[in-house]
C-alpha cells in the first residue's frame, strides 16, 4: 500500500463531493507535489479516467487500505464547515421545510448521489437547523426495526420530529462521523466527538456520541450555545436572597462549594456563571472538567482523558502544582477525587464541584459513604447548592386558574397568602406545549458553626435536614413560589424533584 498522502484543509470549489467520494471509494488529496488521485479497495476503477480528466493536475495515483482510506476521508471531508454546506443545501429553497426535504427524501433513488446537494445531507442539515430553531438541547437518532425515530429535547423534554425510513440510517451516521472526525468504519464500539457549526449567527460546540445497538448506531448530538457560557449569575433566577448568600460563600478564600442535582439540571451552567463572577484576572482559575463545554476567556480548563490516566483525581493533583487560588473540578466521583478536593480546600484553595445528590444535605451524606472523615466534611465544605429545571408556562397562552381549596391544599398555602397560578393551554408560540423557556428551583444549604457541630458529631441526615431549613428554603418552597407567580405549575415542580406532597417537603 502506498504511503498515507499529507492532507491540508482544501476549500477548492472544485473538490470532489463527499457523495461522490463514498459511492465511488476515490478521493482528491493535496500534499506538498500538489493534487494525488487516492482509491482505496472498493474504488470504482471506470471513473478514475473522468476524474483525471477533470483534474488534469493530478500528480500521482496511490491505493490505500479500506481503514487507511477512511482516516484519509475524514481527515479532509471534516474540517469542511457545515455551515457551507447548509448554505449550499438551502440556497434557492428559501420556503422548504423538514417536511417537504424529508418528501424528496422518500422518493430520491440515490440518496448519495449528485453533490452536497444529496437528500441525506439536506436531511441532516435540516434537522440541525429545525432543531436549532426550536431551542433543542439533544437531538438523538435512533434506528429501530422499521424507522429511524428522529427526536429533540426541548426544555427537558423528549419531542419526536421526524421518523425516517430504516435504510437513511447508515447515511445518516456515517455523515455525522465525517463531521465529527470519528471513525466511520468502526460500527462495534461507542465513540464521542464532537463539532462546531454556525446557524443564524450564532455559534454552536456539538457533542457527538454514537453507541452501536441491535439496528444499527445510536446517535445522541448535544447542542451547546457558545453563548450560554457568557450567561451571569444574577441572570440564571436564583431568588435574591439566595444569590446574595451564594456570592458571600463564593467570596470565601477557600473551603469547597457544591452544586448537586440530577444529570441535566443546570449545575455545569451555575458553576460557569461563578467562575465567571470570580475571573477578575488577579486569580488563577483552573478547571478540570469531562468534557469541556464551554470556553471560559483568562480560565485555563483541563480534560479528563481515562485513556491516558488523565482522570477528575489526576487532574486536580497536577492543578495544585500549577499555583492555583481558585479550582473547578467537574464532578466528585470518587473517594480519590473526593479526597484531592478536600485537601486542596483546607490548603487555601476555593474548590467548586458537583455531585448527583437529591437535596443539599444529602450531598454531605453521599461524601462521608464515599470515605471522607466527618471532621474533614466539617471543616472543608462552605455551602451547598441544589437545583432543578422546571419549564416556564407560555407567557403568550398562559391562563390563570381558579384557587380552589383543594389546590391550596395540595401546595400548603392558606387562601389569604395566595397570589395567582396559571395552566398551560398552548399556541404557535410554544408548539402547542403550553411552555417555553426553563428556569431553575434552589435550595442552598451555607454550614453554620451549628451545622458543622453535627457533621463532626455524626447527625443523621434526617437530623441536619431538619436543623438546615429552620433557616434555610427548599426546592419545594422555591417551586411553590415560581407556582403562585404564574411562572411553572405543580406538575413540572413534582416531574423534576422529588417532591410528592409540598407539606411533607420540609415547608
């Protein structure tokens, strides 16, 4: 086999389309002699002939392995911006839509075939754009028997799309691989890359992972809006007396602050908007994370890679040697990692992480069972945050509701407290949801020195629970107060907490 061709980035309008490329196994590479014609093993060898007739520059013709062609594939086709082709896949079809592509879609013969211009890239473009416009989070393929289950979540919650034919399903992955410079060959094993696009301005990171199942690869791509990074913390609807006791703890010099909550309620967000609150460039701020979201400007951010022995525990021991004042670890897992933290705050470090905890104080609970001493506990953690996303209520469709005794009864507030409370109806506005937007519910839990006196002396949770909000709110209040402003009702406080009975939650 010839030797691997040294790529550049190539933006030549004249470079063989990707349909082209995959259908016919021939690709145009560029090293420093100029233009090499590459096949690899399934090359159609009737069109060389024409591509070196269209290409009359080519210097040199090699053959690659298939694994060799495929690297060489995505090595080029991958550094294309997508915006580029979704500019050429819409240009002059300003009033299609999903519904009308995912129509030419069913009737097109050859789904490759042509130019950028194919069904499946239209499709696929399409689907990020439809997404994007929706305010969607994830967008997951998911091949089954008889379809294809295009689906988006949007505000926490799975929509379906589209549902696509079955045989769309390896030209759907092997399109996103190529983008995501993962390997389009390997079809055992899961893999994650990621990808950057720009719709509408904006700019987006794309998480990309793929999980092979019984029909074939599952695909899961996660937005992330660059500019959801810049959002403040007075802007993310922590009530006011609660912000002001967050930014006090954030202005300790040291000692560890927790964010907690279930995947997908904010945390990664909340912890960002602090660094950003701290960053007043007279700090050094670093940050270990699995993966990096978001780029934070003057932060510098590190990756957990396991594949290296680079992980959460590993990170943090090489930040501390790198005259840290502040350190951001994404998530204490483990004793090991649990540990470094707490060293590191009771060395003069601020330390902020996150745990997958159902309450604020059962946080402290989850640490001691992964091994921490209770007196370390005691004298490391400043504050405790938990959190929960709930959809707002369409301000375009919402409608008040009566407050009925039972109602009242059912939030534990007395008829002369009573404000408003709303229900979803649904509009163009909101998809016929009934809601739009997400905001958040919280809980912080600051250790007093009482606090601390009954970690170190091993109070139950149940114990510290009970003493924590004589003083402090919870979600359940803070999602009774969002209730009676008109902002989210009782079923999306129940849908994303615990909370079952709002007069047995504490209040």
């Amino acid at each position: 086999m010839g030797k691997e061709v040294k790529t550049t980035i190539y933006r030549d309008p004249h470079l063989l389309p990707y349909s082209f490329v995959k259908s016919h196994g021939i690709l145009i590479g560029e090293d420093e002699n100029g233009y090499t014609l590459c096949t690899g093993p399934e090359a159609d060898r009737d069109m060389i002939p024409e591509v070196l007739r269209v290409f009359g520059s080519i210097e040199e013709i090699k053959s690659f392995s298939e694994k060799e062609f495929n690297d060489l594939l995505s090595s080029i086709y991958s550094n294309r911006n997508l915006q580029d082709d979704i500019d050429t896949s819409t240009a002059d079809k300003k009033d299609e839509n999903l519904d009308s592509i995912l129509e030419g879609v069913e009737k097109s013969a050859d789904l490759l075939g042509g130019d950028d211009d194919a069904p499946v890239i239209r499709l696929l473009n399409s689907l990020l754009s439809e997404s994007v416009r929706s305010g969607a989070s994830d967008i997951h393929l998911e091949p089954f028997e008889d379809c294809v289950k295009a689906r988006v979540r949007i505000d926490g919650v799975l929509t379906e799309l589209a549902s696509l034919s079955p045989k769309l399903a390896p030209y759907l992955v092997s399109r996103i691989k190529v983008m995501a410079r993962l390997d389009i060959a390997e079809k055992r094993t899961p893999q994650d890359g990621r990808l950057s696009l720009t719709l509408g301005g904006k700019a987006y990171d794309v998480r990309v992972s793929t999980l092979p199942i019984r029909f074939g690869e599952r695909v899961v791509m996660r937005l992330l809006d660059t500019d959801s990074a810049k959002i403040k913390l007075a802007a993310l609807g922590i009530e006011a007396k609660t912000l002001t006791r967050f930014q006090a703890a954030l202005a300790e010099p040291n000692g560890i602050i927790l964010v907690t909550g279930p995947t997908g309620s904010g945390k990664t967000t909340t912890l960002y908007a602090s660094l950003s609150l701290l960053n007043d460039q007279t700090r050094n701020i670093m940050t270990v994370e699995d993966p990096v979201e978001y780029a934070l400007p003057g932060i510098s951010q590190t990756q957990v890679n396991t594949k290296v022995g680079m992980t959460f525990a590993g990170g943090l021991r090489s930040i501390l040697r790198q005259d840290p004042d502040i350190v951001m670890v994404g998530e204490i897992r483990d004793m090991e990692t649990a540990e470094m933290a707490v060293q590191a705050s009771l060395t003069g470090h601020l330390v902020l992480s996150t745990l997958h905890t159902n309450s604020a104080v059962s946080a402290v609970t989850r640490l001691v069972d992964m091994g921490v001493e209770r007196y370390l506990l005691a004298s490391s953690v400043k504050a405790i945050l938990a959190q929960r996303l709930v959809r707002k209520l369409c301000s375009n469709c919402k409608t008040e509701i009566e407050l009925t005794p039972a109602f009242l009864d059912q939030i534990g507030v007395d008829a002369e407290n009573a404000k408003m409370a709303c229900q979803p109806v649904g509009c163009v506005d909101c998809s016929n949801s009934g809601y739009r937007g997400r905001t958040a519910i919280y809980e912080l839990v600051t250790i007093t020195d009482e606090l601390r006196t009954m970690i170190q002396d091993g109070a139950s949770e149940h114990e510290i629970s009970t003493k924590a909000y004589e003083i402090h709110s919870t979600l359940a209040q803070n999602g009774k107060e969002l209730i009676l402003c008109g902002i989210t009702t009782v079923e999306e406080v129940m849908r994303v907490s615990e909370i079952r009975d709002f007069n047995d939650a504490g209040i």
